[in-house]
C-alpha cells in the first residue's frame, strides 16, 4: 500500500484527498454534536455576545453550523473544496448565512485572521488526530485573541467505550480493506504521538478545562451503512468498486447480530478547552 511522505504542514501530502466522496454521505449520515457539547461552547464566550470564531478541520459545517445558528460569526476552513461545497448547500437549505467557508490549511489561521481579525475561539471538532497539531497550535497562536480560546471536540472520550457493534465493523474492514489504517484511497494513516490535552497543555492555549457528557448514539441499519461512507478509511473513493460487496457483508452481519435493525449505544463526547491566558500579549 503506498503512502505519502508527510507533509511538515499537514503530516499528508494529499491532505485534500482523504476525504473525496465523503461530502454529502457526511451530511446525511453524521450525527450532529451533542446540545450539552454545543452549549459548552457557547459559555466559553458569554450570553449576548457575537463572537468571531474558526471551525479548523470542518468538514462540512457539522460544527460550524450549530455554532452560526447560537449567534456566532464563524470562519469555516477545510481543505477539501468537496467538504465546502457541502456545507455551503446544508447552509443554504438551513438558511444559515453568518459562515464564511474557506478553503485552507489549519496552519494557515493566522492568514484567516487577517480578514476576520482575532478569533475570540477555535472550534476542532473531530478533526484534530488529522492535523500536524504543535504547528497547528503556534499558527493560532498568532489568531487568536489575548484570553481567546481553542476547543477540540471529540465525539468519544479518549478510554471510553465504543459502540458494541464496533468489532464487527473492525473484522469487515480487515476482511475487505486490510490490516493498513488507511486515510483515503491510497494513503496510510498517521497515528499522532501523545494525548490532546497534553499537546495543548504544552501550547499557548495552556489553561485547559474538560467536559465529559454522556448522550445516546441511534441508527438504522441503513444510517450505519450509510455511516461508512463518511469514514476515510472505507468511503466509496476508498473501496472503490469493491463497495457494493462490502456494503452488503456489512448489511449480513448487522442484521445477524441486531434482527429488528436498531442499534443504540451511549457514548461519552469530549469538549477539551484550551484557553490563552489573558494577560498573555
């Protein structure tokens, strides 16, 4: 399998690729965030405000939006123009006009900035393990605001459980993909050294609070087939023309293990805040 060298930047040299065909199966599928995770969120910048904030890694505003639709005025960069243009449609169909979608790098915020102006916060929602994040960190540095804040949100806490279905869909992927964790259709995936927390406790953003909340995940049959589409690992650019097959081995042995075809599980999502000291210049 081959694999790009990484990118000192992005850790991929094809960064832009690992997402391809994953736009609008990740607006039909992806769950939205938690309300106690978007809440969260919100407190960090106070009632009655209109905060500036930056959605890195956004995929198609599955973050972003919610956020826009609490009263922020958010910057939402990707480096998939696949992603955008999907978000820019589910922004339209929700009648959500406060986004500015761009098409960047994450270490490119402190060029976004110069538009905006200081980020009062960033927002990484699920995005974070794709990303060179020390270079990351010192970019926003330069972006965001004395006291501003940086958020990585994670849809699972790190330790916690998984879904009970979980081995089922490791043993396909093995079974049609291989032993390779792949981040796109030709890449290998990079596993990042070191926890979230702790790369933030070592960046500037180094007063840290965490939120843990439980909340009940729920899908059809077809909504967890549906789910692999979003995933870099076993998307249709991924699979190729081996989906239909491994769609229906996945449709087999879901339906084996859960006849009526209701799979629920709770889950615990993580918020981890790393606010910049405010004295910090």
């Amino acid at each position: 399998m081959p694999q790009d060298v990484p990118s000192p930047k992005t850790r991929y040299a094809s960064a832009d690729g690992i997402f391809a065909s994953c736009g609008a199966p990740y607006v039909a599928y992806r769950r939205p965030h938690p309300p106690a995770v978007v809440d969260y969120l919100v407190n960090q910048w106070g009632q009655g405000s209109r905060p500036s904030i930056l959605d890195l890694g956004c995929g198609p505003g599955t973050l972003a939006l919610d956020l826009a639709e609490r009263g922020a005025s958010v910057t939402a960069a990707d480096v998939s123009e696949e992603m955008l243009a999907a978000g820019r449609g589910w922004a339209q169909t929700r009648n959500i006009t406060s986004v500015t979608w761009k098409r960047a790098d994450a270490t490119e915020a402190a060029a976004l900035a110069k538009d905006t102006g200081l980020f009062h916060g960033v927002t990484i929602a699920d995005a974070f393990h794709w990303m060179d994040r020390t270079h990351v960190l010192a970019a926003l540095d330069q972006a965001v605001r004395p006291g501003g804040f940086v958020a990585v949100v994670g849809y699972r806490a790190p330790g916690t459980q998984r879904e009970w279905w979980h081995p089922l869909l490791e043993q396909l992927r093995l079974r049609w993909l291989g032993s390779v964790n792949l981040a796109g259709p030709a890449t290998a995936y990079v596993e990042p050294v070191g926890g979230h927390e702790e790369i933030l406790r070592r960046s500037a953003f180094n007063e840290v609070s965490v939120l843990r909340t439980d909340y009940r995940h729920a899908y059809t049959l077809e909504e967890l087939v549906g789910l692999q589409r979003t995933y870099a690992y076993s998307s249709t650019a991924t699979l190729g023309e081996r989906q239909a097959a491994f769609e229906e081995d996945l449709r087999r042995t879901l339906t084996a293990a859960r006849p009526d075809g209701v799979f629920e599980a709770v889950l615990q999502a993580a918020v981890i805040v790393g606010r910049r000291p405010a004295e910090a210049t």
